[in-house]
C-alpha cells in the first residue's frame, strides 16, 4: 500500500511540476515577445518625420489619422506593432518607391491588421506554440495563422481596391530591394508567408489550404494519449486501492 501510494503522490508532483513549468515557459515567452515588441518600437520610434502630404491625405480617406508613423529609413518596409492601439511604421524609402494607388494598397493591408489586433494574435499564438514546444502541431498552427492574417490582409487590400494590381506591384518593389528582419510583428514583407501570398495574388482563383504535416498529427495523438494514460493511472490505481481496502473490511467484519 505504501509503495502505491509512493507511486501515486509521485506521479501526481510530476504532472503538477510538469503544468507548472510550461506556464511559466508560457509566462517567459510572453514577456519576452512584448520586450521585442517594445525594442522594434524603439528603434525607430526616434526616427519618425512629419507626414508628406501625399501620405496625410491617403490615410485621411482610410481613416487612420494619428494611426501611422513614417520613419527615415532608405529601406522598404512597413508594419503594424502595438497590442491593443496598433500603429503603422513606415519607411521614407517605401512612400517615396510607390505610386499613391500601391501607398494606398499598403496602408490598406496595415489597416487589415490593425482592425484585427493581428499584432496581439501573433504574441498569443507564438506564447501558446512555446508553451507546448514538445508538441510541433502548436508551431505549424501558429505559422498557418500567421500566413492567414497576411492572406486575409491582401484580400482586404483587393477588395477595397478592386484589383490585386497594386497590392503586387507594391510586393515586387518591397522584395527586389534589402530586407530589414521584421518577424515580430505584422509586416507587409513577413518572409513566413511571403512565398503563398504572392501565388495568391498571382493565381486569386486558388484556395490557400491549412496544412499540418502527417508527423505533428502522429506526435500529437501518441503524446495525448500517453498524457491521458498517465494522468488516468492515478485515478485507476486509488480505485483499485479502495475496492481492495472495502473487501479486506468486509472479510474482517466477518
């Protein structure tokens, strides 16, 4: 009985430690991505310049007065970060590469993310993919919504626009040029989903499919199912315990 019970408690501690260790896993991934967040924020917070026109009159028609930044940076790019009052940063190099239909193509795929908090999305769902790291299904299914934001955010741009023409051009201009590393955030060149938007846009009739690879699937199921039996081995094993304890009183008694 003692040795049972020794078994019990032990098993027990271990999936309590076990529950404790991917919160706080959880907890560290969390903080973690709002220190990036704040860093990438900071970063070129200190080089933002006033509105060219072209750009005030843009986002006035897209209501997103007081909801962009441009950035003096020869580079091309644009993003969305911030969690619960998103903002758009965008760069010198990029208002100044495109004509005002391809500006207006990628502040309406930034006003996509911003309508959605993809921003808050992303820092969820890779909190929950690092939680449960030993399980590969979390992080394909953190990708795939990643790729569908980006694909929800070109659609927004097509159908505001009524034609994918602009939202390409303005892709092809962004990646001919030097990529700045942004993958902490919603970006118009995100290099995760960059390869399925542009098929997308290039073939519109074609549905994206959500994809999780046969490994992830197996991984998943063995390992839920080992959980499950251990996690029922306690309870089965008190069972047993106290049916044996009831029959021993009953011969006792007499």
């Amino acid at each position: 009985m003692r040795f049972l019970n020794f078994c019990q408690q032990s098993i027990s501690n271990s999936l309590i430690l076990a529950g404790v260790l991917i919160l706080l896993i959880g907890v560290a991934s969390f903080l973690v991505q709002l220190y990036k967040t704040w860093i990438l924020r900071e970063r070129f917070a200190w080089r933002t310049v006033a509105l060219p026109k072209r750009v005030q009159r843009i986002i006035a028609v897209l209501n997103l007065k007081n909801r962009v930044d441009v950035i003096a940076d020869a580079n091309l790019f644009s993003f969305c970060v911030g969690l619960f009052s998103p903002r758009v940063m965008i760069s010198t190099g990029l208002v100044g590469s495109l004509s005002d239909k391809e500006l207006e193509a990628v502040f309406l795929h930034e006003q996509a993310h911003i309508q959605n908090f993809d921003p808050l999305k992303m820092i969820f769902g890779q909190t929950i993919a690092s939680m449960f790291f030993f399980l590969p299904i979390f992080h394909e299914l953190n990708k795939n919504m990643i790729t569908i934001n980006e694909l929800m955010a070109d659609n927004w741009a097509v159908k505001k626009q009524q034609t994918a023409t602009f939202i390409k051009r303005a892709m092809k201009k962004i990646l001919v040029s030097p990529q700045v590393a942004i993958v902490a955030v919603p970006a118009v060149s995100h290099p995760d989903s960059l390869e399925i938007r542009i098929y997308r846009l290039v073939n519109p009739g074609i549905k994206h499919n959500f994809y999780l690879s046969r490994a992830s699937i197996i991984i998943t199921i063995l390992f839920l199912g080992l959980g499950l039996f251990v996690w029922q081995t306690p309870v089965k094993a008190q069972r047993e315990q106290c049916h044996l304890t009831s029959e021993f009183r009953i011969y006792y008694n007499k």
